[in-house]
C-alpha cells in the first residue's frame, strides 16, 4: 500500500511540474492537466494532498533547498585560478541545473509575481542563501574585510538571475551553443565590478 502511495504521489508531482511550467499555476486545471494525464483518480489525489496549491508547494520543497544545497558542495569543493572563473563556475552549475530541472526553474519564474504571498515566498526559497554562496566564491580572491563585498555579493546574484533566466527561456537544443555568448559579458562585467569596488585580485 505505502508503495502504490508512493508511485501515485511520484506520479502526480511529476505531471504537475510539467503543467505548472507550461501553463502556470493559475492556468492549470488539477483534473484536466494533471490528474487525467497522470492516471491518478480525484480519489487518489485527495489521499495525498489537499489540493493543488499543496502540490506546488511540495514541489518547491523537494527542489529548491535541494538545488542550493548542491550548488552550495560545488562551490565549496572548486578549485579555481581567479574570480572570474570561481563566477563562471557557479553560473555553469546553475546552467547545468537548469537542463537537469528545467520545469521546476520555469514554475519559479512564473510565480515569482504570484499574487498569493505563500506561493511567491516559496518560489524564493533559497535566494537568500544566494548572497553567502556568492560571498564563498569571492572571499579567496579578495580575503581582506570589505563593507562592498556584501555589495558585490548583491551583484553576483542580481546578473546570475538575468543570465539563468535567459538560459532557462531557450529551447534546449540551443543552450549549449550560448552558454559562453551568455556567460562571457556577465563574468567579464561582474569582474570589473568587484575590481572597481574591491580592489584589483
């Protein structure tokens, strides 16, 4: 029973991210998108949630604290030669987050503006641990105390959404080919930044 539980829970979460991506959550019909395409009865579904926003909820719970803390191991175990290619790393670890989860990084998008407050607080877990990802990524090129690194840190975080964001909106098949027509002008930028506010590495 537990197992049949559990392949129904699987089953539902796994149609509501591709439902929630491409209609938004607002759009998105519980039978017709998700429950009918899914296999699961109405029955079914109300023995695993209370209704949809439950669902969308549970998704960014299972992935958004999960994608930070992978990201967070990465930084901490990369070996770089400057802050540019520290930066660059992180950024190709979002990219490579976004081809592995690309459903999940377009509901975020979308609910961002979400006019219910838990679902827009939601879709932001793990933002804030951005700032202190970003601050490990700056803090062996620039080691001495600074009141701009935290400055810089708001920086990284700001053009990586822009630059992830863009990526996510492409069709997979061209991703690859702009990844550094992407990430070129927004290391090089954010570089010139930190020098600026930091002091030359």
């Amino acid at each position: 029973m537990q197992a049949r539980a559990r392949r129904t829970r699987e089953k539902i979460l796994s149609q509501a991210k591709r439902a929630f991506a491409e209609r938004g959550y607002e759009a998105t019909n519980l039978t017709e998108h998700i429950l009918t395409p899914a296999g699961v009865s109405v029955g079914s579904f109300y023995h695993q949630f209370s209704n949809k926003r439950e669902v969308l909820l549970e998704i960014f719970d299972q992935t958004i604290e999960a994608r930070h803390m992978r990201i967070k191991a990465y930084v901490a175990g990369q070996t770089c030669d400057s802050f540019a290619d520290a930066y660059r790393g992180l950024l190709l670890a979002l990219f490579d987050d976004v081809d592995t989860n690309p459903d999940v990084w377009r509901i975020q998008w979308r609910e961002y503006e979400s006019p219910d407050t838990e679902i827009r607080d939601r879709s932001l877990v793990g933002v804030p641990g951005w700032s202190q990802i970003s601050l490990r990524v700056i803090e062996p090129w620039y080691p001495e105390d600074h009141a701009a690194k935290s400055d810089v840190a708001r920086m990284m975080v700001l053009i990586g959404m822009a630059v992830v964001r863009e990526y996510c909106h492409l069709d997979a098949d061209r991703r690859p080919e702009m990844r550094d027509r992407l990430l070129d002008p927004a290391v090089a930028f954010t570089e010139a930044g930190a020098q600026r506010l930091l002091g030359a590495n």
